[in-house]
C-alpha cells in the first residue's frame, strides 16, 4: 500500500505498526528514487531515524540493493534492517581505513553524527561531527551525498517572521551547532574540490511516536512537569516525511551540494500545542517562563516547492501522539531539548 493522506490511520496501534508506517513510500518518493541509478548506502544508520529510512528506501525500491552501515552496538538494529532486506555492514566512521574499504555506492545518505552528550566530550562531538565527514566526503567523492545536518546551524530568528532562509549565514550558539556548521563546511569543502552533487540536509525536529517535541510536551503534561515556554516557538515534520525527503533529495543534489531547509511548513506555539495534547489527555499542562522574541525556526519554502507539504500535518501528530502517551506506549528516553536556548546539550 502506498502512502498518501487518505490512507492514514486514526491511531497507531503498536510499534509493528509504527515502523509499517514510517517505511510506507509514497508515489512522489518512489518516482523520484527512479530518476538514480544505483545503491543506496546509509552511514550511521543505527540511529533514531536510520533504520526506517533504509527500510523506506527498501519498501519504495524492493529490487535495489540498500546497504546500512554503523557499528551496531545495538544488535538489535541490525536484526531490524536484515529482516528488511536492507544489507547491513559493520563499521566504525572514525576509522578511515574502515571507511575506505566500503563498497562505493552511487548514492549516500550520511547520518551520522553526535548530539546528546555533546558537551560531555566536546572532541569526540567535534570528531563525529567534523573529521567523519571530511572522511565520508573524500572516500564517496564520485557519490551523490545528502548529508543530515540540523536547523541548529542557524542563529535565532524572530517568531513573528517566516523562519530562517537557506542564505542566513550559519551563526549558531554553543559548540554541539558549532561543530555541525563544521561538519556542512566539510561536506561544501570536498564537494567544491571533487565536483560531488550533494545537498546539506537542514532538519528541524523529525516527530515519531516515541521521541519528539510532542512527547516531550505530552510526557511533561502526563507526569505533572512544568513546561518552559521560553523558547516558545518550534516547527517539526512527521519522521516519515523527513525520511522521504531525504531520499527525494538524491535526485535534486546540487553541485557543489547546497542546503535544504526539511520541517513542517508551520511556526507553532508551545503553549498551543501543550493546550491542544493537554485537552486530549485530560490534563492542564503547568507553564513556566514567559516566550521570548526569537527561536530556532526554519523557512521551508524550498522544500515545499520541490516536494509538496508534508503528508501527514500537524493536527494528525497531536491526536497520535496523545493516544501513543495515554497508552504508554514505548518511548526511546531521548528529549529533543528542543527548549535549550544555549546551545548545551
């Protein structure tokens, strides 16, 4: 079955069902993975949003070949991918002769990289998220490369205004941003000198069930915590529709690679969307803080005009994510700390 906005279901029942969503393609997804040839390889693919959007490549191309690389601490993600088809390779990014002998697939999404923790060990955040990327980009320079990299590379915006525009100059605080702006200008640095397409892959909070901005403020409504409205302003996208439009970028790369604004097309109050969750679970949510002027907020009118808005909107992921909490369905643990205004992570 193919994705489209008429065939979502009211709630999700189970993670068998959520994992069944996340990698249900689209036609404009699978349409735009024709127009590449070859491969498909996903470094780092063990993360949060790894394993489903290999598995999204795989549902949306059964008969190519979809290979997700990582260490895989995690056994368990391996055995995911494998029994999706999805060919999976044991490396460690930090090794550079690990990286040099992957097989050369025409086409890479890289997802690699290091955030929560960040500030625990600020070389190894600098590490992941700088020196393995100017090692992806040389050893895939005759690739196409879309390279995830996060709204955070962006200085705060005013809430009133549209967000910020792919042409903002990258002015961010703290060093975990720093180092991400780090690891664009390693990707723009190689694929100026080797001609490599690519695009810079700018997201914005990617919403599943079990993590998300909408968990956080759904969890924090459910257990009583107050909310910090200070930074009061957010905008985030399905993590299904994230994923394909990471794909889709494969085939509108840019040479040298440019970057993409990818969230939902709405700059959204935190005090209205805890109202909103709150009205469905029962609950007042308790506020603390007063807005302030600026957030983190991102113009997606580039990705909207190459892909169309999002398939599943806004009111959608408030009614499954109420539901998902009310149940208390499994949760990953990882808070986006969408509300750190400093940069610490």
């Amino acid at each position: 079955m193919l994705l489209t906005r008429d065939n979502l279901p009211d709630t999700i029942s189970d993670i068998a069902e959520l994992d069944e969503l996340l990698c249900r393609p689209s036609q404009a997804l699978i349409d735009d993975l024709e127009k590449v040839d070859g491969d498909i390889m996903v470094l780092g693919v063990a993360g949060k949003m790894g394993p489903t959007l290999a598995g999204l490549a795989k549902a949306a191309l059964p008969h190519r070949r979809v290979i997700g690389v990582a260490r895989f601490s995690d056994p368990g993600a391996k055995a995911w991918l494998d029994a999706r088809g999805v060919e999976t390779l044991s490396c460690d990014l930090l090794d550079e002769a690990a990286i040099n002998a992957l097989p050369k697939a025409p086409n890479v999404i890289f997802m690699a990289g290091r955030k929560f923790g960040a500030e625990g060990d600020l070389s190894l955040t600098w590490a992941m998220n700088a020196h393995v990327p100017a090692l992806v980009a040389q050893a895939f320079s005759g690739s196409r490369i879309v390279a995830f990299s996060t709204g955070c590379v962006y200085p705060f915006v005013p809430v009133d205004g549209k967000g910020a525009r792919e042409d903002l100059p990258p002015d961010p605080p703290g060093e975990y941003a720093q180092s991400c702006v780090g690891r664009e200008r390693m990707f723009e640095y190689f694929s100026r000198k080797f001609s490599t397409p690519g695009r810079l892959f700018r997201l914005n909070y990617a919403i599943d069930m079990r993590y998300g901005v909408l968990h956080d403020i759904a969890t924090k409504i459910l257990t009583g915590k107050p909310i910090d409205v200070s930074l009061g302003h957010v905008n985030f996208i399905w993590q299904g529709d994230a994923s394909a439009q990471a794909l889709r970028c494969l085939a509108h790369c840019d040479t040298p690679t440019s970057p993409i604004n990818v969230s939902g097309h709405e700059i959204l109050s935190v005090r209205d969307l805890a109202a909103k969750l709150g009205a469905r679970l029962g609950r007042d949510p308790i506020l603390v803080g007063t807005e302030q002027p600026t957030a983190w907020l991102t113009d997606t009118s580039q990705a909207v005009k190459l892909f169309g808005l999002p398939i599943v909107d806004t009111g959608q992921l408030i009614a499954w994510t109420a539901d998902w909490v009310a149940r208390a369905m499994p949760s990953l643990g990882k808070p986006t700390k969408y509300e750190v205004r400093d940069g610490r992570y």
